[in-house]
C-alpha cells in the first residue's frame, strides 16, 4: 500500500487513489481539500477565509501566531502551503506522504550557516524556509501538481 | 731465487707486524689482560637536554693501551640525572645533579662523574597576548619560559611583575594578576634576572565588549564572516560559580542569550516554570532550517562589566524533556552541539525586548514555549517575564538600546576584523549619537524598506547573525563550484540603495574570487562584498557585510533616544 503511494505520486494520473489512501492520516500536500478541516483542527486555527480564483482556491487559517495558506487547483488537490509566523509549523502533517521523503533530504542537506533561506528539495516536492524571528516564512509544494498557468511564487 | 727468497721475507715480517698490532688491542693475544679502563672526558658538565660522548681507554698488562669504548658496557648510577647508551656511550642529561658514568669489560671498570646543571633562560613568553579587559576587571597573567633546553615552563610565581602605568592598571609582583584602575593601556612585563617578557594590556569601560569576526572570540572551525563575543554567566546572585564562554554568535536579528548546556555543566542556574507547573522550555526556529532547543533558566549575564541579573536564558540541549521524535516534530532540526552548530551560543540583541513577546502571552499554540513535565512537553503561553530576554534590554543603566562598530576590511577580504559592541546609546560618554546620517524607525516585526535597481524589498532588516547581503537581483550568479549560487560580477560592482529613504552604498564582488581566497591562501574570513539572491521576493537581508566601516545604532524597541527617535529603530 505504501508503495502504490509512492509511485502513484509520480503520476497526477493515480491522484484519486492517492486520496483515498491517505485520507486517515493528518497530511495535506497531494491530498484532498477536505484533509484541510483536519489541519485547520491540528492548527488551533481561530480564523479561516478562502479565497477563490479561476485557476486555483486558498483556504487560509490563522491562530495568533502562525497562519497558513493551502492552494487548491480546480480538481481539488492540494498542491501547495505557505506559512508565516513565529515559528515553522510541524511539516509531518502537512507534507503527508511527502514528508519522508523531505527529511531525508533535509538530514542530506549541508548546513549553511549565516544564511536566512533554505530550499530543501527532494524528488517530489520542495520546501523553502526563510525570514527572521518574529515573522518567519516557508512554502512547500510538489512541482508536479501545480495546475499549468501557476507560478510557485503565487504560493506565498 | 734470490729476489724470491726476500719477497717471501718481506711478506711474512708485514704478516708478523700488523698481527702484533692487534695483539696490542687485546685481541688475538693470550699475553696482555686488561688491567684497568679509564674513562674520559674526566668531570663533564653539561645542561638538561645535551648530549655528551664519553670514550673509554683500556690500559693492559703489557701497559699498551687501547680505545675499548665500543666494547665496553656503560651504565648512570642516578638516571633521572642522565641516561646513558650502554653499548654506545652517549649520555643524555634529563635532570640537575650529578650521576656516575661507568664503562665495565668483564670485572674490570673505570667511572667518571657527569653533572647535569639546569638549561638558561633565553626568553619568557607573557599569555594572554595583547589582552582587553573591562573597566573593573581583573586579569591573570601567565609566564612561560623558553630555556636553552628547547623546553618550557611556567614562570608565572617565580617572576617579577610589573605594570608600566599603574594608574592604568595595577600587578601583583609575584602573582601576576593584574587590577584595573582606569581605561588606557599597559605594558605589563615578566622579569626573571636578566631576562623579561611582555605584553600590552588595554582597560576598556565597563559597556565595551570586543568583537572579534573570526578572529581570537571565535573557534577556529568558524565561517566567513562571522562575529564572536564572550559572555560570562554566573548562578544568580553569585560572584565566583561564574563562567565565561567565548565563540558566542552576535546576533542582531533575534533576541535572547541562547548556550550550549553542555558547556554550563558546572553551574547552578534555575529553571523557570511555565504556567502549568512544567519546566518552560524554548524553541527557536531559525530561517536557515536550524533550531535551538532547550530549557528557560534564571542566570545573571554579565556583558562588558555590567550585569543582567536575574534573566531567563536559553539552555540548548536536544535532547531535553522528552523524546526525540517529539522534539523533532515540535521544533524541526535542533542544533545538537556547538561543533555541529557553529557556534557556543548566540546573543541575541536586537530591536525588541522578548524572543517572542505578546504572541506567546496569549497563544499558547505559538510554536515557541513548551511545558516538559515528565516525558512530555505541551504547548503553553509564557508571560514576558518569562520569556527568553535580550540581555542588553535587562541592564540597569545601559538599557535603551546599544552599536555594534566595525572596522572597514580591503577590498578582497581580511584575516579577521576586530570592533566593539557598545552599551547604551548617549547614557555615557562613549556611546554618544554622533556622525549619523540615517535614522529611522522600523515596523513592529524589526523590517523596513529598501529601494534598489528600481525594485522594491518591503521587507528589508539588518542582521549581524546574516554572514552576507541576501537580496534577489540580476547580478550574475556562480553556476559551479563552492560559489555557485552566489553572486559572482566579472567585477566588484559598486552598488547603492535607499534604506527607508537613506541613500547608503555597498559592494558586491565575485563570490568565486573570495571563496577561493578563503578556502586557500591567503586564507581570508572577512568579505565586505559577499552577496546572494536571497531567495524570497521583498526581502533585503543587510547582513554583516553592511556593518563594516560602520557604526550601527540599535534602539530597543520602547525606548526614545534623543537624536534617533523610539525604538525599534536603527541608526548609522
């Protein structure tokens, strides 16, 4: 089962599937828009708006100190989050399926001390991190689910 | 025939001769015993660490003589005087005294006494070298000396000390721990008989702390462009379980004093405890992926010679409260030890008072406090009180705000660079609000605006902790190599920006070009012209770089200084 996931990832094709698998645990990237109730709980979100436009959905949470945006193309996946806040959100749920893949990057990333920016990328998606300490930034997205037309820097 | 017969005599009287000549020797003959060895030469004298051949001479009962040295064993009767090769002869001098050296052959031996004396001294070392203390600080001094031996000692009590301007500072003349007085400098100096070393001692005031970018304050595993202080920390209210730690990162974009506790082992500090009874603990995450984690304890900072007494720290520790998975998951990639880090810790001392501030008071889902009890932390709300604070902002005179002053380094980079961080701003006379040609506030997170190449970065902040300029331009950038991804111009270009509507000028050479004398001769630290994209639109990351050459004023947020205005706010 965890194989077929892997590989399903790899085709946008095998998404529906995708969805159904990993519907019980608290993940997001790749998944359906409804995995975002989930994460807006394990937030302790007091807010949420959405915001709609032709070629993708943003369903914002925020809490006091740290808000999150969730991109959702037209077929209803999530395709990619931004955050800002005090402090980095917890990834393993909101990376899902993607988030081994993404620590095993990250403890294969070399430290680059003195800088203020990380671009962590992994095979199937990438995660940035950046800013200063009382309002740091990130987004993560996986390339292959961006709906054609979208620019990553749209995911801020 | 005849020619024959005397040739035959010839050969056979050699014959005869060189045989009798090894008779002589004692070898081949059955005639001449040894009757006694003389050992020469006859009272030497020689200092630890020299060497010295002795040769002896066998005289037999024929009375001829021979030299026996190689065939003789030698002994020391005392061998922590001098050591002696028993088949060879040579003799090594390990200590003062005197020894008797012995060459034997079957009963018979003959001896002679070495005295070993004591190396001379040739010169004495004073440590620490061109040392800086501040205003009401004491500093003790070492003398090594260098002997004629190529050996060492410590010197330290049996030298004479002296001051050359105790109005300066004071020496104890035996001790050589010196007192003091006033600021200004001194000779200090070491004497044993005719011989002395020395060394410089400058006092500082007491709101001073050096800045070493990768110079002495550093460890040497450092990275370019990276500025180091010491602090010292001590059990709150005590004067002597103190500690004082260097290779601590100046940082002027986070706030909060933050140390290894594998380096606090050995002092008492107290824990803070959060709201819900459990041991506050702190995470941090930092914009290059990193963290620290770890406890909130009371401990008195001193900086400079000014103390922050009784203020919540950080304690870094990886492993602290609960499992790591768990801490994985509440604060990412926590830093595990100083080697891994960089660093031993890092003074936090920028624009604002708390690490966190009114968000953690309220929020107890802020990413930044936990309450560990048990095996367990949960997220909590932390007061103010209770956070980790800004040393600088907690100290009884100097609090308003301070300046970080750095030298200007050449074109193509420097060894290291050496400045001050400066307490207070116009609370004394030496951190007045003078030359400044630039002040203005920043918005309520410590950002501001920077104008450059016509784009717009809203989301511009200084940073010492920063060890380049990070900003997104069309410069062109290394694709190979260490540099790739850096900015690497054909060459330097001379740049300006307008920083909230200051116009300043800064450099951004190729990255190749200063890696390369980085990472080989002449093995450069410091770069005034290091830059990168930084990697998110809107942002200009000013970081060490724009500091050098400059002195930069810090108002902490709340406070007014007349000539600046209302923290939080920057000044140059």
């Amino acid at each position: 089962m965890k194989t077929g996931k892997i590989l399903c990832l790899l085709t946008g094709f095998c998404l529906a599937l995708t969805i159904i698998v990993a519907s019980q645990v608290h993940a997001t990237l790749g998944e359906s828009a409804s995995s975002i109730t989930v994460n807006k709980k394990a937030l302790s979100a007091v807010k949420s708006t959405t915001r709609t436009s032709s070629r993708y959905t943003v369903h914002e949470f925020q809490s006091e100190t740290l808000a999150v945006r969730e991109y959702v193309s037209p077929s209803g996946v999530v395709f990619g989050i931004a955050w800002n806040g005090l402090s980095h959100p917890d990834l393993t749920p909101l990376l899902g399926s993607y988030a081994s893949e993404h620590q095993k990057a990250v403890n294969q990333t070399r430290r680059q001390p003195g800088r203020r920016h990380v671009k962590v990328k992994s095979s199937n998606v990438v995660v940035e991190k950046w800013g200063h300490m009382r309002n740091l930034q990130g987004r993560a997205y996986a390339p292959a689910l961006i709906p054609q037309g979208v620019n990553t820097d749209e995911i801020k | 025939m005849k020619l024959n017969k005397l040739l035959f005599f010839i050969l056979i009287s050699l014959l005869v001769v060189s045989c009798s000549g090894g008779g002589g020797g004692g070898v081949g003959t059955t005639s001449a015993t040894l009757s006694s060895i003389a050992v020469t030469p006859l009272t030497p004298g020689i200092k630890t660490g020299e060497t010295q051949q002795f040769a002896a001479t066998g005289t037999y009962s024929d009375s001829t003589t021979q030299d026996i040295t190689t065939s003789v064993t030698w002994s020391s009767s005392d061998t922590t005087v001098a050591t002696i090769g028993s088949l060879s002869g040579l003799a090594t001098a390990v200590a003062a005294g005197t020894t008797t050296i012995r060459a034997t052959s079957g009963s018979i031996s003959g001896s002679t006494t070495l005295t070993v004396t004591s190396p001379t001294l040739i010169s004495i070392a004073v440590t620490p070298a061109i040392p800086m203390i501040n205003l009401g600080a004491t500093q003790q001094f070492v003398a090594t000396g260098n002997y004629s031996d190529s050996s060492t000692e410590d010197i330290t009590t049996s030298a004479t000390w002296s001051s050359s301007n105790t109005t300066v500072a004071t020496i104890g003349s035996s001790s050589g721990l010196a007192d003091s007085v006033a600021t200004g400098t001194t000779t200090v100096a070491a004497t044993s008989g005719s011989i002395s070393g020395s060394t410089t001692l400058t006092v500082i005031p007491v709101n001073v702390l050096p800045i070493t970018v990768n110079g002495s304050l550093c460890s040497s595993g450092s990275y370019p462009n990276k500025p180091c202080v010491k602090v010292k920390i001590c059990s709150p209210g005590s004067t002597s379980s103190c500690k004082t730690i260097d290779d601590i990162l100046l940082d002027t974009g986070s706030y909060g004093l933050r140390i290894f506790g594998s380096l606090l082992t050995d002092i008492s500090l107290t824990q803070v405890t959060s709201v819900t009874g459990g041991s506050l603990t702190n995470c941090v995450n930092y914009a290059d992926g990193s963290a620290n984690w770890g406890p909130v304890k009371i401990a008195d900072v001193i900086l400079g010679n000014e103390t922050a007494s009784s203020i919540p720290i950080q304690i870094i520790d990886s492993t602290y409260g609960t499992t790591s998975a768990q801490i994985r998951s509440l604060c990412g990639n926590p830093d595990v030890s100083p080697s891994s880090a960089g660093f031993n810790g890092i003074l936090g001392v920028g624009l604002f008072t708390e690490d966190c501030g009114s968000g953690c008071v309220s929020d107890p889902n802020n990413g930044r406090y936990y309450s560990c009890n048990g095996s367990t932390c949960t997220a909590t709300t932390a007061s103010l009180s209770k956070q980790v604070k800004n040393p600088v902002s907690m100290l009884t005179i100097d609090y308003n705000g301070f300046i970080v002053q750095l030298p200007a380094v050449a074109t193509g980079g420097a060894t290291s660079a050496d400045g001050f961080l400066i307490l207070g701003i116009g609370t004394r006379s030496n951190n007045t609000v003078a030359g400044i040609t630039a002040a203005y506030p920043t918005d309520s997170t410590g950002l501001f605006t920077t104008e450059h190449d016509g784009n717009t970065y809203s989301s511009s902040f200084m940073d010492t902790g920063s060890n380049g300029l990070y900003f997104d331009s069309s410069i062109r950038q290394c694709t190979s190599g260490t540099a790739a991804g850096w900015y690497c111009p054909t060459t330097t270009q001379s740049l300006s920006a307008t920083l909230a509507g200051y116009t300043a000028s800064f450099s951004i050479g190729n990255a190749s070009t200063i890696f390369n004398s980085y990472y080989y001769s002449p093995y450069y630290n410091v770069f005034g012209e290091l830059g990168a994209p930084y990697g998110a639109s809107g942002y200009f990351d000013w970081g060490l770089p724009f500091y050098l050459g400059r002195s930069v004023y810090v108002v902490i947020d709340g406070n007014t200084v007349s000539g600046i205005g209302t923290g939080p706010s920057l000044a140059y």
